[in-house]
C-alpha cells in the first residue's frame, strides 16, 4: 500500500489553521496565551500535531492547554 494512500497521523500547523479556521499568526498568539491544548512534535524546526488530538480537542469545545491536559 503506498504512503499517499494512508491516512495521515501527523498535521503541520498549516493543515490545523485550515481546519480551524485561523491564520498562522492567530495560531501562535493562541498558542502563547495558553488557548492550544494539544502538544506540537517538533521534527528540526517542523512543528506537527496529532491529527485525532487535534479533532479530539475541537470535539470537547477547544479548552485551554492547563484543562486539556488535565482532562486526558
């Protein structure tokens, strides 16, 4: 099975703006004031995010980082 037919596990902040619906800025600035609950992988200077924590997260209202955590 080749690779572009599976399902990707990781999104890069670009793909989570999209889905959010945010621009990259908002997504940094959200990000600083605590409001990203799920944790970033950094691959070098690569950021990614766990694309069913990403969904998970929206799915439970998008809470903050300190709640999110606590709550999983």
């Amino acid at each position: 099975m080749k690779s572009e037919n599976l399902d990707k596990l990781l999104l890069s902040v670009s793909e989570v703006c999209k889905i959010l619906s945010i621009s990259r800025g908002t997504y940094f600035v959200l990000k600083a004031a605590g409001r990203i609950g799920p944790k970033e992988i950094k691959f070098g200077v690569k950021i990614y995010l766990r694309k069913n924590e990403i969904y998970a997260w929206v799915d439970a209202g998008c809470p903050s980082k300190n709640k999110w955590h606590w709550e999983k």
